[in-house]
C-alpha cells in the first residue's frame, strides 16, 4: 500500500470574479504539482482549492478520513491566513508550505507593454505566491505547529528533489511505524551505552518489540533439511565470494543457523533484528550464536537489517538507512589514520552486502574478539563515494537522530575478517570524532551510501524528534 501524502492549494475567492481565468490557472499549477508528486511513489489525496474558511473546515474533515502522513500547502496566490489555520490544527502532522511560482521569471517587457492594468494585476496575482508565506509561518509560529517551506518554481529540479525528499521521509515513517523488531538473547554485559529504553523507542518510532526465546531458533536449526542447506550453501555461493579456506562443517553449520534464522524472521513476522548471546561453552546455543554472520549479513542485506550486541537504537538506525535505499551496514570506530586523515569503521558482525565494494568475502575466524568461539565472517568494504552515518542516540532528554555525511575513499584496510573501511569528514577526523562522541552516542552507527542527511532531518521532523548533524 502507498503512503499517503495531502495536498491542497489556497487562494481568495474575492479575486475568482474580478481576474476572468485566474482561478483555472490556479488549479491548473495545482494540477501539475499533484500529477508530479504522484510519480514519487505516493498516494496523493488532492482537496483542490480552498479559498474561505469555511472551506477549510470542510477540507480538515476530509482529510481527517484520510490517514495521510504530511501535508502539502500549496499558496496558489495571495491568501488569507484562516484558509489554512483551521486544516492545520485538526490534522496535526507537518505542514509542508509550497512557494512555487509559475515560472523562474516573468517577461517583464510584455508584461509592462499589456496596457490593461486589470488584465496586468491578473497576470501578478498569478505569479503572487510569495506574497502569503510570511502570513501563514507567522501564524503557524503562534500556533506551534510544525511547518516546512519549498521555494522555487515549477520546473525546478532543486525544489522538486526537496519535495521528493519529504515523500520518501513519509514513507519511512510509516515503515518505522510498522517495524516488528526481534529481540534475540540479550545485551553484552557492562556495554551501557547500547542499554536501550524499548518504551521510549516504541514511543518515537511506534515500532513493535517481539521478545524472542533461543530455544525457539534451535527448534527452526534442528528441522532443517539436507536438501534446505544445499540451497543455502548455493545461496552463499551467489552472494559471497567464499574463500577456499572456510571449512566446509562451518559453512554447513552456518547455512543450518541462516535458515533457522529466516523460519524465526518468517515466523514472526520481523523487519529487523537485535542480538547477542553468549552460552556455557559447548552449549547448543553458543553453537548457534557462533554461526549466524552469514546469516544475518543475507537478512540484512534483503532489507532486514540485524543489528549485534543487541544494539537496538542501531537496529532502528539500520532500518531507517535501509528504508532510504541507502543500505544501512553495522559499524564501529576501528581506528583513525592522522596521517591521511581518515577515520576506519567497520564490525565482526552482519554487514549490508548489497552496498559493498566489489564483492563480499566469506571468511574463517579463529574467534571473535572479546565474544566465545570461532566461526565464518565477512570480509567487506563499503562503497567507494559519499556516505551518511546514523545514530539514534538516547539521551537524559529523549530520543535524537545524529547525523554525517563523509566519503568512503580507497585505502588500507585490516585483513582480520571484518568489515571495514577508511572515511573522511569535511571537518577532519579530529574535530569529527569530537563532535561525534559529544552528541553521546552508542559506539555503534549505521553506515548507508550517499549523502542523505536532509531526508534524515526531514524523517526527525515528521517523528518529533531532534537531529544533528555534525558534517
């Protein structure tokens, strides 16, 4: 199902009989925004023009019913403020204001030579649309509500890509806000700062917490198949480079924990997951836990993005990052490079395969550091080019989104089985790792490609919550 947007325009139903044509001009340029913002993937419940306060009243009833995520003000021409105050009040979700004239510039030469000063206040109020925002932010300020503004003209691709940016912002909201996420085992003991208040974080996101038991993924492990796992070993072949020297009892035992894992995720419905589990060893479920990168890096990478260490606040950042189309991959602060002024990030745990550098290695691990035993991991790096880094933070005052953009640039990396890979900040690493860490986030982020970071602050905007963002 799409998400949802309105849209309606306002203009002065006084100006209907004194300028002949205004009006279907109007609706017009309406039209062409509406048929526009439809091809951004949404559902656009047009109400067409209001123009009294009566009409107002109607229109904030109608879209009431509507379930629409945002809405789109488009000024059409001069209005009054008590068009639009009524909508907004009753509806209670942002307002974004359309300044969008008719054109760039009008042909001031042919204008001034009409000769016809009615014909000429027309053509004017036609291209008036700047005239009412002042009005309608002053009001909006006294009334605190919500509100953003889009200025430009109608073949403007800078004002179009920001409009588009508002309806992908919508439609992860409603993707958070239906967001099952698993919580597998439970937190790495004495790493407080991924200790996560799951009301808050329902409170913010409106995501579901599905609790979920160990024994209930060794039950899915031991109804696997023979035949499943050669499926999944296949699957592991099309998706990883699989070194040669991955013993073949581990890449069957880590297809047999990637299939328990899809049976859980399937069984509950899930879209994302946080995890960590330790076991006396020998146990079954160190066994699992051992075995199940490979398997979260698939999930991860087919929008179902696993999170480690029982990350939850970063499972939330993954899953905004993935709903962007941006990937979202597990990440941590490795080292920095002051002579090249780099920063590494990167993780033993699942990667997002599908924003890689090349492909994906599949590799032995003799352990896992500062975790029991031994397994497969992924070798990986992030695409070459522009980045966005994203942590929800948890702080004495609430939930905030912290934001980066960076590049991910070619250089040395740590051939140790992890993911990782060498960024730099506009600001250097120094002032970056400065400013990062004084926000208070957990030490993990999630790493998405390309430079995101104003539909990040628009998705704040839409969920009540602050962002920051640091570069």
């Amino acid at each position: 199902m799409k998400t949802k947007v309105g849209l309606f325009g306002i203009g002065l139903d006084t100006y209907w009989g004194q300028f002949d044509g205004l009006l279907d001009k109007l609706v017009n340029y309406q039209n062409q925004i509406s048929a526009k913002i439809s091809t951004f993937g949404v559902e656009v419940i047009d109400a067409g023009m209001v123009d009294n306060p009566e009409k107002a009243r109607e229109t904030a009833d109608f879209f009431k019913t509507q379930d629409i995520e945002l809405i789109f003000l488009y000024v059409s021409t001069y209005a009054l403020s008590s068009t639009v105050l009524p909508i907004a009040q009753r509806l209670k979700i942002p307002v974004i204001i359309l300044n969008l004239q008719p054109v760039a510039q009008i042909d001031y030469t042919a204008f001034n030579k009409l000769g016809d000063r009615g014909k000429m206040t027309g053509i004017w109020l036609e291209n008036c649309q700047a005239c009412s925002v002042p009005e309608i932010a002053s009001v909006f300020n006294r009334s605190n509500i919500q509100y953003d503004i889009v200025t430009g003209y109608l073949q403007d691709e800078e004002a179009w890509h920001e409009i588009r940016s508002w309806t992908e912002a919508a439609h992860v909201s409603v993707v958070m806000r239906n967001n099952r996420l698993g919580v597998l085992g439970h937190y790495y003991g004495g790493m407080l700062d991924v200790y996560t208040d799951m009301t808050k974080q329902s409170a913010v996101f409106g995501t579901h917490f599905e609790l979920l038991e160990m024994c209930e993924l060794k039950k899915f492990r031991d109804q696997v198949t023979e035949a499943e796992i050669e499926l999944k070993l296949k699957e592991f072949n099309s998706e990883f480079a699989v070194s040669p020297s991955c013993e073949s009892s581990e890449l069957t035992r880590a297809a047999q924990t990637s299939l328990a894992l899809d049976k859980l995720i399937a069984s509950h419905k899930l879209n994302s997951l946080a995890y960590y589990y330790e076991g006396e060893a020998g146990n079954d479920y160190e066994n699992i836990v051992t075995s199940v990168i490979a398997g979260n890096t698939l999930l991860t990478g087919k929008g179902v993005p696993v999170a480690g260490e029982c990350e939850v606040k970063n499972a939330h950042a993954m899953k905004i990052m993935s709903a962007f189309g941006a990937g979202g991959s597990f990440s941590e602060f490795y080292l920095m490079d002051f002579k090249e002024n780099m920063v590494m990030l990167g993780h033993d745990g699942p990667a997002h395969f599908a924003i890689a550098e090349g492909r994906v290695n599949l590799v032995p691990l003799p352990v896992y550091h500062g975790k029991p035993g031994h397994g497969l991991s992924i070798q990986m790096t992030v695409k070459h080019g522009p980045v966005t880094l994203l942590s929800v933070v948890e702080t004495a005052d609430g939930v905030i989104l912290l934001v980066a953009e960076g590049e991910s640039v070619d250089g040395p990396v740590l051939q140790i089985g992890n993911t990782n890979s060498c960024y730099r900040f506009s600001i250097g690493a120094k002032q970056f790792i400065n400013d990062w860490s004084r926000q208070g986030p957990a030490h993990h982020c999630a790493i998405g490609v390309g430079h995101i970071g104003e539909k990040i602050d628009k998705i704040g905007q839409i969920l009540g919550i602050k962002t920051v963002q640091i570069c």
